[in-house]
C-alpha cells in the first residue's frame, strides 16, 4: 500500500482492542459518565473535545466494528446503536463526531479490497479516526456532489472541491471525501490529514451541538494514490444496508439526546424546583401535574429506546441473510426509530424547561444545550420524507429507495 501506518497515535496511550460485545457497552457506559461531567462547560465555552476524543480512541471504542478476522470485536448494530445512545446522552455534541468514522467503515466493508481492508482495519485497531467531508453547500439538493477526483496518467487522481458540515474532520486522522469521478459515479477517496492540498476550517458556528466542529474542508490539487478510492456507487447497486445503519446511528443520538434531557429535567425539579403554591404539596416532586407531564415524558424516550432496539434487531437479521426484502424491513425499521427518536428529543429537551420553571433558564445552568443539541442534530435530514416511506410501504408495499439516507 501507499502510506504506511504510524506506530502509534498522537495524543493517547496505546490502543485498546475491545474483545466482544459486553465490553464495548461496559466502556461506552464509563466513558459517558467521564463525558458528562464536562459537557456543559465544554458546550458553553465550545472547548472542542480533543482529550475525549483521544480517549475514545485509546478504549477501542472506534475499532469495534472491525471484522474479526481481522482482530475486531465486529459488534452488532445492537450494540453500536447502544454505544451512540449512551455517548449521546452524556454529550451531544461528541457523540456526533464518531458518526461518520463508522458509516466509512463501512464503505471499506463492503468495497475495499482484501489489501484496503487489511491496511484500514489496522489503522482503526491503533486508534486512528475517519472523519468526513461529503456534504457541499449550494448545490441543488444533498446528492449533487460536484467534487471531482480526476484521473491522472499513472492511475492515482486529482481531487478538488469544497465541503462543509465536515463533523469529525478536524480531529481525524484520516478524510473520507465523497467525490465523483469524469463517468459521474459515485467514489470515497479516504484523505490523510496532512495530505498537501487538504484544509481543514473551524468555521461551524451553529446554534446546537457547537464542539463537533463541522466546518468547511477545501480539497485543492490532492494527489490521491488508486488505492486510496473506493467504488461507492456499487453500494447503492443490490440490497444494502449502507444508509439503514447510518441513519440508525442518527436514531441513537436523538434518543440519547432525549433520554439526557429526561435526566436533567428529573435531577433539577427534585433539588431546584419549587411546587406550585396551589398544589398544596410541600415539593415539586410531589406535584400532580409534574407527575403528570413526567410520565409522559417517560414514554417518549422509552418509545424511542424501544424502536431503536427494534430497528437494530432488523439490521442485525437482515446483515445476517441480505436480500431486497431484508434491507426493506431494514430500512422501514430504522425510519420509524429516527423519526420517534427525533420528535423526542426535541419536545422532552423543550418540556425541560417547563416543568423545571423559570431559574432552569438561567444561561449560567446551559441547561439549553440538551434542546440546542436536539434542534441542530434532527435537522440532518427530514422525517417527513421518512414518514412518506413508511406509509408506501405499508399501504402498498413499496420498498424505500437506495441510497445513504435511509
């Protein structure tokens, strides 16, 4: 291969290699209750999560879709789903980053080459991060992709373009860049960091999720080696499950989101807030109508965490045996979980301050990150298109389209 791998990782003490499934939810649950701790602080004063980052890195969390014949752990969709939920609902900002790092894995397993993936998977069981630079600006719509890779004379190409909404980019070692080749097909060049040519702006300034530093990317003349591209578009070509365990993903962030909130919510009305005086109870924890509102709250997020774990038992089966029917049930699966997911997180982060009361709005508290956090997240793509899909396929059987957004 063209580059060969570093030694070790800037900034962290040597990879962990997680063994199975149980211990990647037992260091997930460790590192969510190390995350949370800073979260407001680094919201408010937007310190973009290096260390953390660093740290996920060094735990193996990063590597533990990695196929086992290769030294990964491979875990289920299950449990991936559940590692963003817990990151999520610690942080959601930092549970966003690893986002895409995870949807480019997959690209690898499922087009790279046996030398690719022997090259990539070391690289991600000694800590090394993907970020990614496929979304652009001003285009007519989110698929019309104009960065090109070029073909140069002794096979390597040409990459140009401008991306922006870049999550993890900034902290990664490695760039996924979604490009089209002179034929308009679909390709992902993975970029390093220190590639000449490749710039990389903290220039995100959104409302919510402020530290995943989603700026812009300029790709300007890269020299990117053949070995270095992968055939995207043949992902899209036969069943696939490309788009249903991304948006799964999503689905685990906002419910994440959802259930932080709900958290939060509970912790501030028991040791902050104080009872209506018409309630006639001597706490708020006692008030009937937070009671009330509590209980509904409650059945948000657990409806949430109920379709995600369901949507992830559909992508584990239909992984398990692939066919246009699997991916279909899939993909519907994973629709229902995000657009749930979504409503969730934004009303339980926004009913937070109504059954808090007014000191809860209090800007020194942030308690407004779980709300700007869930508005900026569930704006990634539309759940009215989702609900569209959901209905055809009920009503008349119709399977949802292929592509990375379903």
């Amino acid at each position: 291969m063209t580059t060969p791998a570093p030694a070790a990782t800037p900034g962290h003490a040597p990879t962990h290699v997680i063994a199975d499934d149980a211990e990647a939810l037992a260091v997930a649950a460790s590192l969510a209750a190390e995350f949370r701790a800073g979260a407001a602080v680094r919201d408010a004063e937007r310190r973009l999560p290096r260390r953390e980052l660093d740290r996920l890195s060094a735990s193996g969390l990063l590597a533990v879709t990695v196929p086992a014949e290769h030294g990964g752990a491979d875990v289920s969709a299950s449990t991936l789903a559940e590692v963003f939920r817990l990151l999520a609902s610690a942080d959601g900002s930092l549970s966003q980053i690893p986002q895409s790092h995870f949807a480019y894995v997959n690209v690898i397993r499922r087009q790279g080459t046996d030398e690719q993936r022997k090259f990539f998977f070391a690289e991600l069981l000694a800590g090394r991060r993907f970020g990614n630079a496929q979304s652009e600006a001003g285009t007519k719509h989110v698929q019309d992709i104009r960065t090109r890779l070029h073909p140069r004379p002794d096979g390597s190409y040409r990459l140009d373009g401008v991306k922006h909404y870049s999550t993890g980019a900034l902290f990664a070692h490695w760039i996924p860049v979604l490009a089209r080749t002179d034929d308009d097909k679909l390709h992902v060049a993975y970029v390093p960091s220190d590639a000449p040519g490749l710039t990389v702006i903290d220039d995100w300034d959104g409302l919510g999720q402020r530290t995943t530093a989603s700026g812009t990317v300029r790709l300007e003349g890269i020299e990117v080696p053949a070995d270095r591209v992968l055939p995207h578009h043949l992902t899209f070509e036969g069943p696939q499950l490309h788009g249903a365990v991304a948006q799964l993903l999503h689905a685990a962030i906002d419910a994440g989101i959802a259930g932080g909130a709900l958290a939060a919510a509970v912790e501030f009305v028991r040791t902050n807030s104080r009872p209506w005086f018409e309630s006639g109870v001597g706490t708020a924890a006692e008030d009937p109508l937070l009671i009330q509102r509590f209980g509904e709250l409650a059945l948000q997020v657990r409806a949430s965490e109920a379709l995600l774990r369901e949507a992830a038992r559909t992508v584990d089966a239909a992984q398990a045996a692939l066919t246009d029917d699997s991916a279909a049930e899939a993909s519907i699966a994973v629709a229902a979980a995000k657009v749930q997911a979504a409503q969730a997180a934004v009303e339980v982060a926004s009913a937070l301050f109504e059954v808090s009361g007014t000191r809860s709005a209090l800007n020194s508290l942030n308690l407004h990150r779980h709300w700007r956090d869930a508005r900026t997240h569930t704006l990634h793509d539309p759940t009215r298109w989702k609900i569209q899909h959901i209905g055809r396929y009920v009503l008349n059987g119709t399977r949802p389209p292929r592509h990375g957004l379903l």
